[in-house]
C-alpha cells in the first residue's frame, strides 16, 4: 500500500513540466478572455472557473495518482508562480502586458458604453457592485473602475461620514488656531 501511494509513475521531469506548462498557458487565456473571468460576476463565470481546474487536472498529473507525484506537482505550480512573481515585479513594462490595464467604467456620473462592451459587462452587474458600495446610481460615483486583476474600484462623489467628520474636525481645529493667534496678539498688546 506504501509503495503504491508514493511510487510515481511518470518521470519527475514530466511531472514538472506538466503543471509549469498548463499554469502559463492558463495565464495568457485568462489575460485573453479578460478581467471579467477573475471578477466572478456571475454563477455562470464561476461555474466556468471551477470547471477549468477540474479540465485541466489530467493535464497536470498525467496518470499519476500518487502522492509523491500530487508533491511534485504542487511544487511545480508553487514553483512557477513564484518564478512568475518575480520576474513581472522587476520587469513592470512585462507586468503591464500580462497583467493588462485599468478599464475606467464610470467617470464624473457617466457609464462608459464602449468600455462596458469591450469587458462584457451588462448595467445590472454594475449596479450590483454600486449596490455593493452603498450606491445607488451613476450619477453618485465619481469613478468606477475594473481593475486589471478583477476587483472594483469605486469612488463616490459625496465624502464618506468619515471624510466629511475629518474635514469639520479640520475646520475646527484652523478655527481655533486663528482664535488663539488673536488672543496672542491681543496678550501681547496689553503686555
């Protein structure tokens, strides 16, 4: 039963190459297909991502079903990535091409159509990640933006409580610093 369980049945060479070569062929057609696979909008682009890992699995480990063999690809996937990693943080012209760029969708109120398009995404799905934020409209963001690995960025056009609690604190305390520079001049002339 040991020897079953860690005897590898494919060569080690192969069994880092396999998940090494469908990590970056999985890279280039995420980056492909868009920001919108990362950004599991919808059931049906989870149900896609899920699937992928669960198609791919032959792949990686041939008919490999030992543990020594499940080690070795875990390293080779750990591997890579790292490997990955660290190339695009010392190269940021290369990080820019696999990662891709920003998709500004909302600018001063203002839903972008064709930026809409280009990430198919519909108006609902927006709303809903508005919705998500506390927002109920267009005209109440500032900036909505797809970022290259998915997420959202959403500013509003009206201060948080906690910014507009901020700005009267400032006021404040510019209130009283004005007060207390006169109540020196006002000292020092009677002085």
């Amino acid at each position: 039963m040991i020897q079953s369980m860690f005897a590898l049945h494919l060569p080690i060479l192969e069994k880092l190459l396999r998940p090494m070569i469908v990590y970056l062929f999985l890279i280039g057609f995420l980056r492909l297909f868009g920001k919108r696979e990362l950004a599991q909008l919808n059931p049906f682009d989870l149900v896609v991502l899920l699937s992928l890992s669960n198609t791919v699995q032959n792949a990686m480990i041939g008919d490999d079903n030992s543990v020594t063999g499940g080690i070795i690809g875990a390293f080779a996937l750990l591997a890579i990535n790292w490997l990955l990693t660290l190339v695009l943080f010392k190269s940021p012209k290369l990080d820019k091409i696999v990662e891709g760029t920003e998709t500004v969708l909302i600018r001063h109120g203002v839903l972008d159509q064709a930026a809409m398009k280009k990430e198919a995404l519909t108006e609902l799905e927006l709303k809903s990640v508005l919705h998500k934020q506390g927002l109920n409209s267009y005209a109440e963001v500032e900036k909505c933006v797809l970022e290259p690995n998915g997420t959202f960025y959403v500013e509003a056009k009206t201060p948080s409580s906690d910014d507009a609690e901020r700005r009267e604190v400032l006021a404040l305390v510019r209130t009283l610093s004005a007060e207390v520079r006169e109540l020196k001049v006002l000292l020092a002339a009677r002085g």
